[in-house]
C-alpha cells in the first residue's frame, strides 16, 4: 500500500507538471546602474531595478501559479533580500562568472529560499558573502520535492552552503562546489516528529559529484533517511568530512576524503549505514567512528 502511495502520488506530480501550462521567460542582466528584466520572447526590457535582488524576486512574483525560467547573464548581483522560489521555477546563471554575493547589511537566511516547492531548479552560478561572519546560507530547500540544485559554486557562507530540512523527497544536489563553510558544506536536516511527506515515506535524496574543501563538516546529516551519497570529494575540513547523527539508511560509495583534520566518517545513532567503495586517507582522527550504529 505504501509502495503504491508513493507511485500515484510521483505520477499526479508528473501530470500536474504537464498541465501546468508554460510560464514567461526572463532575461536579467546590469544596463549602467540598474539592472533590467527582458522578456525572452517579446524581447522588451519589461522591469528594471536599482538593487538587484528586488527585481528578480518582482520577476519571480511573476511567476506564482505559472513557473518559468529566469536566466541571469554575468556580473555580480548584490543580495540584500532572501529570494523566495515557487513552484516550477529554474534560475540558471551563466556559469561561474554569474555571482550572487549576500550584502553584509543584509538580515537574511540565505540566499535561495524554497519552501514546500516542486520542481525547482538552481544551476551554474556562483554564491559568496561579503561578510563571513553572518550566519548565511547558501541555498535553503525546505519540504520541497524532485529539486535539483547542479553545477554551483558556493564560498564563504557563515552557516551552510547547501541546507535542506523538514521532509525534502527525490531531491538532489548534483556537481556542486563548496567552499568555507561555517557550519557545514551540505545539510540535510529531517525532524523524527511528524516525518511524513506528501509523496509518502521513505522517499530518498541524492547528494552526487560533488567537492567540498574547507570550513568546519563536509557533509551533514542529521534525522534523515534514505540519503545517498556518491562520488563525492571533501577536502581539508575542520571537523568529520561526513558526519551523520540520527541519520538512517545512508549509502556512501565511492568517495575520497582527504586532509581531513578530524574523522573521514563519524557516524551516531544511525542505522542501515552502508559505507563502501571509498578512499579515505591523510586524517588528524579516524577513518570510520561508528557510536551506537
């Protein structure tokens, strides 16, 4: 019954994807000293802002019960406000030469914000902080659904650079670059009250090919279940490259940590842990710490 839960419920998503209809596409980019939003098919300059991040959330507004794409070309794009994605949405930059860069002044969690989503895409762009030492992410997926978050680069967050919480379900983080993180290169944070999605139980994320150097942990997890990590790299942390509290039915295969000034893998009260097919080589502490696995 469960088995067939999850199936319908991913096959209503797929149908609700296709009639969803087509939103507008957007292009932004900086014109002297405001930056413009044109409309890839009529080709108009149809909105224009001095801060920048004012004027892709008025573009994402846009975008309620609609979806669409946002392209953003190169330049550096000052954030002062948390943008806040709906449903149905890709931002794409234009490679690492698109920066998004959190303004010290702003009072803000991160700057990505997406809660409760499907289908929502953030790829090929770059995140940094003028001011490591607020506690900002990079990107925050709260209970969101087949996400992707592929080929960004994110550096110098106070907090974590990637942080998915709450019941986030066949979501992945895909080739992404993370640096100098704070608290953790990636979380993943689940709760074991209420654990339940609306895609049904027991539904896995995948965190693949990615590299994470620097900062205190390389990838977190903690309540989750059903995490799979593959072909990742974590270089040089200050604390476990992977540290797991609470998190069960974790793979990690295929891997390399190395320099790591703590443990490769600290594990803690978390079951069904499959470790295998990995290099872990260079480390202040152990290789694999299991406690009460």
């Amino acid at each position: 019954n469960l088995m067939k839960r999850n199936f319908l419920v991913i096959i209503f998503l797929a149908a609700f994807t296709h009639l969803f209809g087509q939103g507008t596409d957007y292009i932004i980019f900086k014109k002297g000293n405001s930056f413009v939003a044109k409309n890839r098919i009529s080709g108009s300059e149809e909105l224009k802002h001095k801060d920048a991040s004012v004027l892709i959330q008025k573009v994402l507004n846009n975008f309620q019960g609609i979806g669409g794409k946002i392209e953003l070309l190169s330049g550096k794009y000052p954030i002062t406000n948390q943008l806040n994605i709906p449903n149905h949405v890709t931002i794409s930059g234009s490679g690492a030469s698109t920066v998004l860069e959190i303004d010290k002044t702003a009072e803000i969690e991160s700057a990505f914000y997406s809660d409760s989503t499907s289908k929502v895409t953030i790829q090929d762009l770059t995140i940094t902080s003028e001011d490591t030492k607020n506690s900002h992410s990079g990107i925050i997926f709260t209970n969101v659904g087949d996400c992707l978050i592929k080929d960004v680069f994110i550096t110098e967050m106070g907090a974590y650079g990637i942080w998915f919480r709450g019941y986030c379900f066949l979501s992945e983080i895909r080739g992404c670059k993370i640096s100098d993180s704070g608290k953790s290169g990636i979380l993943l944070q689940a709760t074991t009250k209420n654990l339940k999605s609306r895609a049904g139980d027991y539904l896995f994320n995948l965190i693949t090919n990615c590299i994470i150097y620097g900062g205190n942990y390389g990838i977190e997890l903690q309540k989750t279940i059903c995490t799979n990590i593959v072909a990742c790299q974590v270089f040089m942390t200050k604390s476990a490259g992977f540290y797991l509290n609470g998190a069960n039915s974790t793979l990690i295969s295929g891997c390399r940590t190395y320099q790591i000034q703590d443990d490769a893998i600290r594990a803690v009260k978390s079951h069904e842990l499959n470790v295998s097919s990995n290099i872990f080589c260079w480390h202040e502490g152990h290789g694999i710490s299991l406690d009460n696995v």
